[in-house]
C-alpha cells in the first residue's frame, strides 16, 4: 500500500511516498524549485 505526504519546505510543496517500508521523496518537486528559482534571478 502506498502512502502519500506533502511537507512544505520554504513555500514549496514536496510530496513524500511510503511504499513497502521505504521511503521516496519527488524529485521532480525539487526540480521544479530550482528551475523556477533560476528563472527568476
């Protein structure tokens, strides 16, 4: 069973998934910061 969690670091949302006993956060959510923060300097 997957479970899923949002935490918010600085203003942005970051998803956290649980499946099996491990643990994963989404990448692609961090990406999506770093880009934005990049576009915007």
């Amino acid at each position: 069973m997957t479970k899923n969690k949002k935490i918010n670091v600085q203003g942005v949302d970051i998803f956290l998934f649980q499946e099996h006993q491990n643990d994963y956060i989404s990448l692609t959510d961090i990406a999506r910061y770093k880009i934005l923060s990049l576009l915007m300097t």
